[in-house]
C-alpha cells in the first residue's frame, strides 16, 4: 500500500498534526453511513486538533455530495468514480461487482501524508471507533509536538528568550523581504 494519499486541500497554512483519510464503500453502505455519523458527530474536536479529515469513495460526485451532506460532514469528500485509488492501491471489493467499490480502509497518517496506522473495514467492526482515532491521534500529535508538555526541559526557557519555534502554532511566519 502507497505511503502517500490525496491532501484534503490544495495548500494550507500549517502542517496539521495529522490526517485521518477514509476510503469508503459508498453512500449505499449503511456501514460507511453509520461510520460516518460518528464522524461528523466528533468533528468539531477533531478541528480543535489542527486534524483534517478527508473521505474519498467510487461515487459519482453527485452520489458523494449528497452522501457528505446526509450524514451532516464538514470535511473534504473526493469521489473517485474513475476508481484510479481501488487501482492504484488494489483495494477492489471483488464481492460486490454491482456497485464495484473500494474495500474501506481508514488511514491515520502523520504530516507528510507517513501512514501510522491502516485499518480494513471490509467489516464493520475492523473500522475505528471515534476513540481509537483519538488514541492514534493522541500519539501522532505527542510524536511530532516538540510542546506537547510544557514541562519539558528547555521549552519555557526558549519561550521566554523568545524563540517560539517549538511551540505550535506561535512559530514565527518567515516572511519574505519584497522591498530586495
């Protein structure tokens, strides 16, 4: 399986802490539905948490709108009716030729789009609860987070010398000097 996925935005502004990317059967699949629910349900602490989230499935736009705003989501939805990611990474449901869609995997990843964990929802009960996405989550932030305690030898010295560069998001924006 590729170690890289879809960013859920063209650019952004800080490297998020971590990205959670969904592949999902499709909105006919009241599994995808019921997962989905939780999500949304979650979302607004997943956003307090500098994460994205972004699902792509084999439905057509018009089916992927219409799915995201069923179950009320607030992230990025892709749809990949082209079916170019179940090829690229060979996750074909070969058990459902009617709707041929993706085997839903669930992908926690670091910044830089590094998978950290993978988990196969072929059934329902191999896809993350909303807590095991928060334990994930917790240990990507506390790997990549130089400030994830404050305690920590030498944080509150560089902080008071002004040198916010471990503290996120209070590092300092290099600019660039339009006046050369």
């Amino acid at each position: 399986m590729s170690s890289r996925s879809p960013s859920p935005s063209g650019t952004s502004q800080f490297l998020p802490s971590a990205v959670r990317s969904r592949r999902a059967r499709g909105s006919f699949c009241p599994k995808d539905h019921q997962q989905h629910l939780e999500l949304a349900a979650n979302y607004p602490k997943i956003n307090v948490a500098y994460t994205r989230i972004v699902t792509i499935s084999t439905d057509n736009i018009l089916e992927t709108n219409e799915f995201r705003d069923s179950v009320g989501a607030q992230w990025t939805f892709l749809s990949d009716a082209g079916r170019h990611v179940q090829k690229d990474l060979d996750i074909k449901e070969y058990t459902d030729p009617h709707h041929d869609p993706m085997i839903p995997h669930t992908l926690v990843l670091r910044p830089g789009l590094v998978i950290y964990r993978v988990y196969n929802g072929y059934w329902f009960w191999g896809r993350p609860s909303f807590e095991d996405l928060r334990r994930d989550l917790r240990e990507v932030t506390r790997e990549v987070r130089p400030d994830w305690d404050l305690a920590a030898p030498g944080l509150r010295e560089a902080w008071a010398a002004g040198d916010h560069a471990l503290h996120y998001p209070y590092q300092e924006r290099k600019t660039t000097d339009r006046s050369a």
